[in-house]
C-alpha cells in the first residue's frame, strides 16, 4: 500500500498509518479450545526490561463446533459452514445442504459453491472415513459433484453411505456378540456336564456342540444334563438332540 499510494485518506505525506488488522482464528476441531485470546498470555513470566519488549496481540476467534449464528443472516456464507459443521453427517445437515445450493445459486457463486462441496467431501473422507474405501466410479462421480458445486446431491450420497456403514457395524456387533455368547453357553454345558458326570463326559459333550449355533439346541442339552442319569446317558442325548446338523 506504501508502494502504491493507496493509503486510506486523503493524506499523502510520507509514511502515512497503515489501516487496522484485526487477527482471525477459524478453528473447526473437536477438542475445546484453550489458548489464551491474547498471545501474551502464552508468554513465561519474566523481568520487567525483558517483559516489556514480548509481544502483545490479541485476536478474534471464531470456534466452528461451539459458535452461534442465531443473530447472523441465514443466506451468511460463514453461517452456513458454521451449521454444517455443527451438524454435518446428521438427519438435520439436509436442509442446510439445500440452503447452501439456494443462497449460493448465481453463476458468480460457482467458486464458493465449488469450495463447499470441496470441503464437505475432503471432511467426509478424512474425518468421517465416508469416501475413504470408494472405487473408482464414485471418485469420478464425487469430481463431478465438486466441479458442478453440488453440495445437496454429495451430502445426501454421503448420508446414506454413513448409514449403510453404521448399519454393518450394527450387524458385525451383533454377529460378534452372538457368537460370544454361543461360545459361552457351550463352555457353560461343558462345565456343568463335567461337574455331574466327570471331565471326560464334560469335554465330550463340549466337543460335540463345537458347531452347534441353534440357542434351543443348546438349550436342550442343558435340560438333558439334569435329566439322564449317566454320563452315557447324556451323551447320547446330546448326539440325538444335535442330529449331525447345526
């Protein structure tokens, strides 16, 4: 600005005053932010002749997890982020999708609206690991969406592939828990058979239910234990009971 006489003003003297900067942090992370708001706060206390000279700055913060936009224009471009980022891969992201395509509509917002659907899909495959695993076909059709500004149809994409995702969690979860406790009620059955019948009825009949994964099967040989008098008995109870199948 000293270079090219653009100073504010009419004055023209030289070394004129620079305008006022005002310092601006934009923090979008999980953890809440600390930091002192004013750099000299971070500075190790120390004697007076040094203390004097250590920088003094305070700045503007604007946390993107915890701001409020309640007062700010509904078509504010910050507000906008600030509500996705606060809302991002849940059922209420969906109208502020909608919202940013409608606000940012005009050919003079292409960049901006470029920018959004760069941002939400380098969020959504970084932090949320949503495009992380995709092929190739969903890589070309996410550049599409990127190029065109399509921030609706990327987030309603990314949605549905955060439930499918959760969805197979559900399943492994439960398949995993099924399982564990399958193998628990066989040790138990096992146990129980060799506390009444001794350790070689107990481990042949645990042997034998490897491969059970039917709960009233299982649950069969459990009434079997308390009914047959021998450890025969029960064992051939048990064989009945399995068939041979699962």
């Amino acid at each position: 600005m000293l270079r090219t006489g653009k100073e504010s003003g009419d004055n023209k003297r030289p070394g004129p005053p620079l305008p006022p900067v005002i310092p601006f942090v934009i923090y979008n992370g999980n953890p809440l932010w600390t930091a002192p708001l004013d750099v000299s706060k971070l500075v190790a206390p120390a004697a007076r002749e040094l203390a004097r000279l250590q920088p003094s700055n305070r700045y503007v913060l604007l946390d993107m997890q915890r701001a409020e936009s309640s007062g700010v224009p509904a078509d504010n471009a910050v507000a906008l982020q600030v509500a996705l980022e606060q809302a991002m891969l849940e059922e209420s992201a969906m109208p502020i999708w909608r919202r940013v395509e409608t606000v940012l509509a005009g050919p003079e917002h292409a960049g901006l609206r470029q920018a959004f659907a760069a941002w939400l899909r380098w969020s959504w495959t970084k932090d949320y690991g949503v495009f992380a695993d995709g092929d190739g076909a969903l890589h070309v059709e996410l550049d599409r969406m990127e190029n065109a500004g399509e921030v609706e149809a990327m987030g309603s994409l990314a949605f549905e592939r955060w439930k499918e995702r959760n969805r197979k969690k559900e399943a492994q979860i439960f398949a995993q828990g099924r399982a564990e406790g399958l193998e628990f009620h066989r040790r138990q059955l096992g146990s129980q058979a060799a506390l009444r019948f001794g350790a070689d009825a107990g481990g042949r009949l645990l042997a034998l239910l490897a491969d059970v994964s039917k709960p009233e099967r299982l649950a069969a040989v459990g009434d079997a234990i308390i009914e047959c008098g021998t450890g025969a008995e029960l064992l051939a109870a048990a064989e009945r009971i399995v068939g041979g199948t699962n």
